[in-house]
C-alpha cells in the first residue's frame, strides 16, 4: 500500500508539473502551416500598374465586377471623374485605412504570425493595418465598432485528416468606409454591411506559396465575387521591412471638395485644368 | 527498492513529459506571458499630454538634458506652440511620432513575442515596431525609418531557465522626431540611439517596464526614463483602429501648418498668418 502510494505520489506529482508546463507550452507550433514570415504577392505575368482586386484580369473595368447598376454608375462616375482630373488609377487620394477587402492586394509587404488565439496580419500600406483572426473559438460580439480592416473570426481546418492544419477558414464582419475594392475605385456599398470569407492556405507543392481565396458578399454586388490572391515568401531572413508614411508618399490634398496636389516644391497645385484655388476668406493677411 | 521504483516512475513521467515538449517548436514557457493590452499607467498629479519622463509634468518640468543648441531650439518651439503653431511636434501631418516617442503608448497596445521577434503592435498614428530577436547582427545599411531598426536580446536574469528580461537596442532613424507633443526635440542628424531593458514585475506580471535610456546629439549626456504601463484586465480586448488621416483637419502646405475648417476652408492657426502661396492657379481667388 506504501509502495504503491508512493509511486502514485511521485506520479501524480510529475504528472502535475507535466501539465503545469504543457499548459505553458500550449502552443504546438507543429500542427500549425508554417505561415509566418514576410510575403509579398505574386506578380502575374503581363499585369502592369496598381494591382488590382482580382490579380488574374485587368484593371478597372477589366475587372468585370459584378455591379449592381446602381454601382456600376458610381463606378462609372468615378473613372469619369479621374480622367477629368487626370488622375488614372491611384493610389490614394487620401490616407485612409484600404481596409478589407483592399488590403489583401499586400501593395507593401506583409506579415503572418501565427499564434493559437490570434493570426497577425500585418501589412503597413497607406494605414498600418493589424488585421487579427481570432481562432480562440470565440463567438461573434454583440456590438463592434466598425472598422476598416474589419472584425476576423477564423478556425483552422485539418482537410486531410493528417493531424495538421492547412487551411484557415476566416470571416469578417463589422467595417466601415469608405473602402474600394482596389486603386481603380470599384467601390463597396455605402451600408458597409460587407462580410467577408477566406480561405488561407500554403500550396500543397510549393511552400513558399500562399493562397488566399476570397469571397466577397456585398449590396454593391449582385452575388459573391470570389478572387484568388497569391503570395511569395520572402526567403531572405534579413529582408527589410518598409515604414510607408502615408503623407510622405501621397502628394494630394483635400480641402473642401476639391483635390489639390502638393508639389515638390510645396506649393500647392491644381489636379486639372482651370481648377478653382481654395477659398482664402479666413486669411486677414495679403494673399503671397 | 521501493524507492528505485518510485525514481523509475519519475523518470518515466518525466521522460514523457520530454517527449511531448519536444515536440514544440515553439516554446512559450521560455518567455514572459506579455499576452492581452497594456495601457501607459498614469501618475497622479501629472496632467496634460502624456510627457516623455511620465513622472514629471510636461514641457521645461522634463529637464532634458539639452545641448544649449537644441535648449534654443525647443524654446523657439514653446514660443511657437503659445502662437498656435506646432513647433516642433511633426505628428500632426500624421507623421509617425517614431522612436521613442512611440513607447508613450497612446492607445492600448499588443505585445506579439516569437521567438524570432517581437511586435509591439500600437495603433496609434504609425507606431508599431519589429524588434528582431533571431540573433542578427546590425545590417551594413539600414534605410532609415522613424521608430528605426531594433535589435534584442532575451536574458533569463535570474538563472530560472525563463527569460524575463528582453534587451533592445534601436538605431537607424530618420527624422523629424520629438520626444513628446511639447516639442522636446531630437538631433536632427537622427544619429539616436535607444537602449531599452523591457521586464514584469516581479510581484506584480501585470505591470509592465520599458527602461529606456537615449544617446543622440542633442543631448549632453544619455537621458533615462522608465516607462511602466499595466495589462488592461478584459479576456478579449477591443482594439481600437486609429486612422490618423481620419477627420484630421491639420494639412501642411509649404512648410506651413493650416487647419481645415468646418466649411472645408483653408484656416491660419496663428494670427496674421499668411495665406499658401498659389502661383500655380491660373483661377481667380474664390
């Protein structure tokens, strides 16, 4: 009987410290896809300019975005617009958040962390966007401030049954706007009622490619436009992170309802011909 | 023999309880739980805009050590901010505030430790940082950046088997930066260099330290101050999204700062400021 408590004792015990540290150790890195590191997306032969939402077709109206024809006017509008303005494609005129679904373009590189409560997203482009998944398990708040990266919720898949993850299954909700979905301006509802589906995983065949299929639900929209995003990893451990500071890199400025260019020289420059300059009326000083 | 048996069983578990660790890349017990938000702690008595040495109220009361250059240098921006002006502060283009202001920490923040490296994740203007902690050396050339390029080091100061101590060094800056919204400015050769010692309580995991110490050239001897912020006591934090740009009515035009007003008309934010310069419109004035 004192034998056997003994080594129950000592088992029980060892036992305790053993969970103690695995509750520390919770993180099995092992049963995760290796997703972490920097990734930048793929190019795709033959696609010049700003990368549009769908990287498998042209820009713009090459994009064949499924309109309402409501939005395919506002759309239409602001094409019209641009080239009124010349201004084409652009980047921003502003440096508001892209926000979801735009931000998965990864303009600037991106970073995946992987950990058991949270996938990291980290893409600094116009905003620093922290886009986190959370893969807690939790459910859906009852109130979220919207967002223009939006609110994730993920669960991780094991397909192939093998006792690891391969996929991340990623829904996002609760967003804000204005958003577009890519530099050409195909714009998003105004509702912001958007919600988003993804599905994130590594290529079977080549591990240093990321896929990240996207399902976009929209009132903009007349069904669910899906795209697939691809991605490289960065293979040099050393490589550098770029700091995009939004108003460094993005010469216009909004005053009232107009665009103006800032110049390099400073000054202030009209977007299109015979353009008004803005309204000085608080100035008591002679204009310069 | 009872006692040989029992040590048997020990070393069984024991070694099973290896073999299951073993298994993990990745593992979390080496380093501190720095998991949840962290928020700057407040210190009572100390009012206004959060100052760089958090202990001492704002502005002449942070007796940073200046050279008399950049002493006359943060007295004209005093002079300029009484006017209405920004002096020396640029974040209020939605520059980043970069290092070390950053670790004033606005907003609640993340700490996101892997083994490789750690993400301070603040949303504030353009503050988050990588702290690189994979045993790089310093690159032969850094492009330089306003929170810069951190190197760390994890030590276990205690000899327990767990780090507890994360050793930071910073360099690589580009500028304009000051040290808080009074305008305490930094060397505009962006030569600063921080060393940080980032560590728990040891009573208290919940409270938080970033001793931070600059060596820059506007200084005449290394400046130190300690940082201490607390975990914000919720499961699942809200995170805020802070998009600078967002109804910020500050716009710089020539070097000069005008404020947008309601009516989306240029504003002087001193008196008798000066309208920009509009050469290039051929318009009339409206």
């Amino acid at each position: 009987m004192q034998y056997f408590g003994s080594v129950a004792t000592a088992m029980v015990t060892v036992a305790a410290l053993c969970m103690s540290t695995a509750a520390l150790r919770a993180f099995d890195d092992a049963i995760y896809p290796d997703l972490n590191g920097q990734w930048t997306r793929a190019i795709v032969p033959g696609a010049v300019g700003l990368p549009p939402f769908d990287p498998g077709k042209p820009t713009g109206r090459g994009q064949q975005a499924p309109l309402t024809p409501e939005y395919q006017a506002k759309f239409e509008a602001t094409l019209a617009e641009r080239a009124a303005k010349g201004l084409g494609d652009v980047e921003a005129v502003s440096c508001l958040a892209p926000g979801m679904p735009m931000m998965m373009q990864a303009y600037e590189p991106m970073q995946i962390t992987v950990l058991p409560e949270t996938t990291y997203i980290l893409i600094d482009h116009i905003h620093e966007s922290h886009r986190r998944i959370f893969t807690d398990g939790r459910a859906w708040p009852k109130t979220v401030a919207p967002t223009f990266t939006g609110y994730s919720i993920g669960r991780w898949i094991d397909e192939d049954g093998d006792g690891r993850y391969d996929v991340l299954e990623s829904e996002t909700r609760h967003l804000k706007g204005p958003r577009v979905f890519d530099s050409s301006g195909i714009p998003l509802h105004e509702d912001d009622q958007t919600v988003v589906k993804e599905r994130i995983y590594l290529d079977k065949a080549d591990r240093n490619l990321l896929h990240d299929e996207i399902t976009v639900t929209d009132h903009a929209l007349t069904r669910p436009w899906t795209v697939m995003k691809n991605y490289r990893r960065t293979l040099d451990p050393l490589a550098d992170w770029p700091e995009y500071i939004c108003n460094e890199r993005i010469p216009f400025l909004r005053i009232g309802t107009e665009i103006y260019r800032v110049g390099e020289d400073g000054h202030l420059m009209p977007t299109r011909q015979n353009q008004p300059p803005p309204d000085l009326r608080y100035f008591t000083q002679p204009k310069k | 023999m009872h006692y040989r048996t029992t040590i048997g069983a020990v070393v069984l578990a024991a070694s099973l309880c290896g073999t299951f660790a073993g298994a993990l890349a990745f593992d979390e017990s080496k380093y501190p739980n720095w998991k949840g938000a962290w928020r700057r702690v407040a210190v009572p008595g100390i009012v206004g805009q959060p100052s760089y040495d958090p202990t001492k109220l704002p502005g002449a009361a942070q007796q940073a050590p200046l050279t008399p250059e950049y002493q006359a240098i943060y007295e004209a921006n005093v002079k300029d901010q009484a006017l209405g002006g920004q002096g020396t502060d640029p974040t209020y283009t939605c520059l980043s505030p970069g290092m070390p202001r950053v670790m004033t920490t606005f907003v609640p923040f993340e700490i996101v430790v892997t083994p490789q490296m750690t993400n301070f994740l603040i949303q504030h203007i353009h503050d988050s940082r990588r702290i690189f902690t994979d045993g790089r050396d310093w690159p032969k050339n850094i492009v330089p950046t306003f929170v810069g390029y951190s190197i760390g080091h994890w030590i276990d100061t205690d000899g327990d088997g767990r780090y507890d101590v994360l050793e930071v060094e910073t360099r690589g800056f580009k500028g304009p930066r000051s040290y808080d919204p009074a305008g305490i400015p930094l060397a505009f050769d962006n030569q600063s260099i921080f060393k940080e010692r980032i560590y728990s309580d040891k009573a208290d995991p919940n409270i938080l330290y970033d001793e931070i110490t600059t060596i820059d050239n506007a200084l005449t001897r290394p400046w130190s101050v300690t940082k201490t912020y607390t975990r914000v006591p919720v499961k699942q934090p809200e995170w805020i999204e802070e998009v600078c740009a967002e109804g910020n009515s500050d716009v710089e035009i020539d070097h000069q700062g005008y404020f947008l007003s309601g009516d989306g008309s240029l504003m002087p934010t001193k008196k008798d400021q000066a309208p920009p310069d509009l050469r290039y419109f051929k318009q009339p004035q409206r």
